[in-house]
C-alpha cells in the first residue's frame, strides 16, 4: 500500500472552495484552501483519480523538497542536488514552469531557465548525457514556486493544463475555459436536475460541461495523456483501476441538454467537439437567433450564457445587445433561472433586471460576474403571493 503524502491543486480565483469540496467527495485528507489552489493528502492512486475526476483543478502538483533561496547561486546549488535520475532517465525530456513572489528573484523565465540549466548539468556530469527540453510533451515537467525566499520544487502530475480536456477540436473566437465554464456551473447549482439551455453556445463549451456533470462523466476522460503517464514509477493496472471505477459512477440523464447559436460556422464547431466528447445523444444543437425565441413548455429550465462581451468578439450596440438579452429573458422565458457570466461590468445595467447573486470571477486576466435572473410570470410580486 502507497503511503500518502502532500500535494497541491492549483485553480481560478473563486473557485477554490469548490475544488476543495470536490477534493473531499473524491476522498482527500488534511484539505486546506490556498488562493487559487488547494493543498491536500492523498496517495499515488487518488493522484491519478484527482486528475481525472477534478472539473475545477488545472493542475496537480506533487511537491518534492522545498528550500530557502537567498541569491542565484542558492538556487542552482540546490536544484542541481536533487537525485533528478529518480525521476526520469538522462535521454528523456523536461519543460520547467515557475511561478515567483519575490523582492530578489523577479523573473519567473529567468527562474526557469536557472533550473533547466542546474538539472541538465548534473545528467551531463553523472551520465555524460544531457537531457532536451521540450515544452509540449516533456517526460517530465517541473513546477517551480519561490515565495519570497522559499523554494517549492514539485512535479507536474498533469502534465498539460487540465482545461485542455481533450474535446475541443473546432474553437469559435473567445471560448470559455473549460474549468471556468465547469465552476461557472457547479456555483450556479447546476447538476442534471431539469432541462438546460445555452442560448448564445458558441463552440459548446458549457453545453458540453453540463452534460459531463449531469451523467457524472469524469472531466478528462477524454484527455490524450497525463504527465504521470511518463514517470518512471507510473502504474498502469492502478490507473485503469481508477478509470473503470469511475467510469461506473456514471449516471442517466433523462432531460434536455439545448444549445442555440445564430452563426451556423459556431453550431457546426459546437457539434464537432460534442462528438469528440461523445455527448451527441444529450445535446441538441440550433442554429437560431435567441431573441427571437421563447420557452416551449412550461417545465423548469436551468439557461446559462456566455455572451459577448465587447472586449475579443465586437458588439455593434452594447446597451441594445444586453437590454435584448434581458427583454427575452423577461418576457419569453419564464419560471426559469438565467445564470450569465461577463466581464462588462456596464453593460449588466443595460440587462434591465435585478439580479439575485452576484459571483466575482475571472475569465483569463477579465474580472467578471456572474449573475443570476429569477425569471417568473407576471410580477416577482405576483409570484411571492
């Protein structure tokens, strides 16, 4: 039996509670919340499960030592040290990331290169050999996080961002992250439980997502590899293991998953990354104008949106964009719930609504809300009544 040791999951600004409650489901120990991440316990093969099953870490990182740093020097002096052939052979590959807060080291690429340079002179001087970089698919990436003068080495059990889920073969200009679209959703309640509308999908991020957590579908089942898959100690019984024991864990979904776009090139892209992610039989795709739509029963529906923001995709007129979302909303999509992500903070007046929550969030560098409309027939008043 594996002993359990430290590890950290890193995410978006506001999702952290989230990640740590889906840490704990998943069976973690000792959870502690960071900002944008969220260190834990657990084994080699919970590792392996957390990468699969987390939709808001993007990435796990598996801490190796952690020293103090007090100049250049130090630095190299102490990754050079580190026994790196426990961890990958001399004729293998490895990409370095680093992070850095600090008043002495301020240059994260600097850091990077500083370490490259300590791990591949120790491989050339042990075995006369020297390892390549490589940044796209290294056998193994190494995270390195200075906070002002400790050094935290870990490895990099995810290899690429756990966003990139594997799915997305077509992309419309400005599509969600796939980890924001997820926590987007689980923050908005959303778990399979009525019908579900994404009226301006795009490439069907969020359409996708939301039938992920609806059947339970781990997040990245569909992703090309993961960077423990190239470790030495990988164990590929254990892994598979995992994977079937999640697999079923997957549920039936018995509503309606619907996407509407009015720009056919964005409905033929959403459809060609559903069927990557092999969730044609749970969405239907419409090539229409969302105002010029209404609801057609008279069940509960759960509409969640991304819109323009003006920012990546122009708006010709904000204010009219955003006063039609709300005019549709309002008068053709009652007793459902709007949730709506953007990063426009103005242009939330021009909605003509009240929301009922507003979540802080960041789409990339864009501080964004997240806001939710009660839609009712009639007057709220009427409604309370």
């Amino acid at each position: 039996m594996t002993k359990n040791f430290k590890m950290v999951a890193k995410t978006l600004y506001g999702l952290e509670e989230l990640l740590a409650q889906e840490l704990r489901q998943l069976g973690a120990s000792a959870v502690e919340l960071g900002v944008r991440n969220v260190s834990f316990e657990g084994d080699t093969g919970f590792m392996y499960k957390a990468n699969l099953s987390c939709r808001t870490a993007i990435k796990i990182l598996k801490p190796i030592t952690s020293f103090n740093v007090f100049k250049e020097e130090d630095l190299y002096a102490k990754i050079y040290a580190i026994k790196w052939e426990d961890y990958m052979d001399a004729e293998g590959s490895l990409a370095v990331d680093a992070t850095v807060f600090s008043d002495y080291f301020t240059h994260s690429q600097y850091i990077s290169l500083k370490t490259k340079d300590a791990i591949v002179d120790r491989f050339r001087d042990q075995k006369g050999v020297r390892p390549n970089v490589d940044l796209d698919h290294p056998t193994l990436r190494i995270n390195i996080h200075i906070d002002r003068n400790i050094c935290t080495v870990s490895l990099d059990s995810s290899g690429q961002s756990l966003h990139k889920r594997g799915y997305k073969v077509a992309t419309t200009m400005a599509p969600i992250n796939e980890v924001l679209a997820a926590g987007m959703l689980m923050k908005a309640g959303w778990n399979g439980q009525c019908d579900f509308l994404d009226p301006m999908c795009g490439s069907g991020t969020l359409l996708i997502e939301a039938a992920m957590i609806a059947c339970n579908i781990p997040p990245n089942l569909n992703k090309d590899e993961f960077g423990f898959e190239t470790w030495p100690d990988f164990d590929v019984d254990l892994y598979e293991l995992i994977e079937n024991a999640a697999l079923k864990k997957i549920r039936e979904f018995n509503y309606k998953i619907t996407g509407f776009d009015i720009d056919r090139i964005a409905i033929q892209k959403a459809k060609e990354n559903i069927e990557a992610a092999s969730l044609t039989e749970f969405i239907t795709l419409e090539n229409k104008d969302f105002f010029e739509t209404e609801k057609e029963n008279d069940k509960t529906l759960f509409i969640a949106v991304n819109p323009p923001y003006d920012e990546r995709i122009a708006v010709d007129d904000v204010e009219k964009f955003y006063g039609n979302i709300g005019n549709t909303f309002k008068r053709n999509y009652p007793d459902s719930q709007a949730w709506m992500i953007t990063s426009n903070l103005e242009a939330l007046k021009f909605v003509g609504l009240r929301p009922s929550k507003k979540i802080k969030l960041f789409n990339g560098k864009l501080e964004s809300r997240l806001v939710k409309y009660e839609l009712y027939a009639g007057s709220k008043k009427a409604k309370k009544n």
